[in-house]
C-alpha cells in the first residue's frame, strides 16, 4: 500500500477478504487515509479489539461490514464511522421505516447496489452512500438520437472524434470546438491535469495536437464523450468508465506499446457507453470511429483487448472466481492486478 497510494493523496476502502491478512494490516497500522473494512465476526472478538482502536487512534476511517450477532465490545463500537449493509440484508427494503425502539447507531452504507433504482431506494432509506456500481439497468434500442438531440456538446464530440479519426487540418478541428466553450475548457483542463503527465502546460487545442498527436488525442475525446452527460444520476457510471480506462490501460502497461494501452484506455472508457446512451454497441459504433480491436472487443466481445475487459468485469462484480480466471488468462499475479487498479484510482483522482 505505501508503495501505490500515496500518503497524501484521497481516501481509499480496503476490502481485505483474508482474515489473516486483514490482521496483518490493521498491525501494520496503514496511512490514515487508508479506510479499512472489518466484518462483523472480527470486530465483536475481543482479540482484535486493541487493533482496532489503534487504527481508530491513527485517524483510520473503519467501516463494520455485515451484521453482528451480538453486541459490539464497548470500547469498539465508537471506533466505526460506518456500517456496511447488503442490499440482499436489508431488512427495511420496502421502504419502511424500522420498527419502534429500533435505531441504528451507526450510518449506514448500502452495498450491492447495481441499478439506478436501487442506488435511489437507498438513499431513501437514509444511507449515507452506497457501495456497488448502479450499472446495470436495461438497454433500449435506438435512444442514441433522442438522447443526443438538443445536446449540442454531445453532437460536437462525435463531430471531433471523427475529425480526429480522419486525421483532418488543424484549423477544422478548432473550428468544431469553438461551437461548444465549455468542452474546449474541459478539455484542456483534462490535458492539464497531474494524470496526463505532461511538463509543458498545453493552452490550446492546435497546442494540444501538436504535443499529442491524433492518436494520443483521440483517447481524451473518447473521456469527453463518456464523461459529458447532464445527468446527475449517470455521474456513476461515468467515473467506472473512467475508472475502466485506466484500469484497462495499467493492466496493460507492462507488455504493450504505447498504440496498444491508448487503446486499452479507449476500450474501457467506452465500455459503458451502451448504458449512457440506451443502445446496443452494434448501433452506437456505426456512429463512432474506434480501432479495429476496440469493435471486436465490445460487439464482438472477442479479440485480444476480451480478456482486459472479463478482468475489470470480475473486479466490478466482486467474484472470485471470475477475478482468478480472468488474472491467469492476462498471465497476471493477483498482486499486479490490485496495483493496477490502485494506480488507476490513483490517475481518477487526478481528473477531478
């Protein structure tokens, strides 16, 4: 952990599933930006009680996960800040409140949640967030049109994508920009940012290109578009495509090119494109120009970019199994894919 997330940088949750190493971390005493999520089972054994209040002492957020079966030693229970409840658990899911005398003394966060309903229904119910990607509702034929009328900034960034994918003259791309204000400022500000890496601060689009290339540019276009909804309740999915991005990317990094990770990138940001915009990848990619290995991989679901995206979907769905599968077909420790997806929470929140 000290070595891929830096002390000082944005809180990260823990979901250590092995009880010894869980304990091994909570004695190790982790950066107190570090949260740390311990089941219900360990945090009522009175063994673990000093770690626990040593973590809390450290400035180290603790979240109880699952229901106790008996109370929590007294001197625990002020340590945690949160509790973690399965949607699948909860006993108030029909929108009611508790029964008389019942209270929670903890605030609540609700896991397991996968559909936007279900996110909404939450909060309802008085969590303080939730945890699970709400990126699963259905998708309907033909909405990229109604979706994209009236929104000129959306129609601008597939204009660019195109202009970018025919490699077309600086002064045309500018033009096309100008349309929209706020998506040159976006744009720039995400070129800009610590994640990019860049040493020269870059203050046009003509700028950008000529620093970037098209290729380079084209998977900041591809962010743009994922990223460019309205739509307060699409906020999460647009960071997991985010996330997917460069999660496909760090995967990717120790045996490829430079062509090829961009790709990743692209690959991942545009994987949840088919939910922000109701349509099935069939349709929504005759509309948008991506390479040839980004098609097979989400209309195809085949090709070699497949097994990046079964691992950022294992990861998501939280499976094991599928986590393991998946890691042995990249030929990747389990170890390099949780510094992968660490340096790649790392590179989100640089975006913000």
């Amino acid at each position: 952990m000290g070595g891929v997330w830096p002390a000082d940088g944005a809180r990260v949750s823990l979901n250590v599933t092995s009880e010894s190493l869980l304990q091994e971390l909570m004695d190790a005493q982790p950066a107190a930006n570090v949260m740390v999520e311990i089941p219900a089972f360990m945090a009522v054994d009175p063994a673990n009680s000093a770690a626990i209040a040593a973590l809390h002492r450290n400035g180290n957020t603790l979240l109880l996960k699952g229901r106790p079966l008996q109370e929590l030693p007294r001197e625990v229970l002020p340590c945690f800040k949160y509790s973690i409840i399965d949607l699948a658990d909860e006993r108030r899911v029909d929108g009611s409140q508790p029964p008389p005398g019942v209270t929670r003394n903890i605030t609540h966060v609700q896991a397991g949640v996968r559909t936007i309903a279900e996110m909404e229904q939450a909060f309802a119910r008085g969590a303080h967030a939730v945890l699970g990607w709400p990126i699963d509702d259905v998708i309907a034929s033909g909405a990229l049109k109604s979706k994209t009328a009236g929104q000129p900034d959306m129609q601008v960034m597939l204009e660019l994508i195109r202009l970018v994918d025919a490699e077309a003259p600086i002064d045309k791309l500018e033009a096309t920009l100008k349309r929209d204000p706020s998506l040159a400022f976006k744009l720039m500000r995400y070129i800009n940012s610590p994640a990019f890496g860049l040493r020269v601060e870059i203050s046009s689009f003509g700028h950008a290109l000529m620093m970037l290339g098209y290729k380079r540019l084209k998977r900041w276009l591809a962010l743009l578009l994922a990223t460019g909804s309205k739509d307060p309740n699409l906020r999460p999915v647009m960071f997991a495509a985010v996330r997917r991005g460069l999660l496909a990317e760090e995967l990717g990094r120790a045996g490829s090119d430079e062509e090829m990770r961009n790709e990743l990138f692209i690959c991942g940001v545009f994987s949840l494109l088919d939910r922000m915009f109701q349509q099935p990848f069939a349709e929504l990619l005759a509309n948008i120009p991506v390479p040839a290995r980004v098609h097979q991989a989400l209309v195809e679901e085949s090709g070699p970019f497949q097994p990046y995206m079964a691992m950022v979907r294992a990861i998501e769905n939280e499976s094991l199994y599928d986590f393991r599968e998946a890691a042995d077909a990249l030929m990747m420790s389990v170890s390099e894919v949780n510094r992968a997806q660490l340096r790649a929470l790392t590179a989100a929140g640089q975006l913000e």
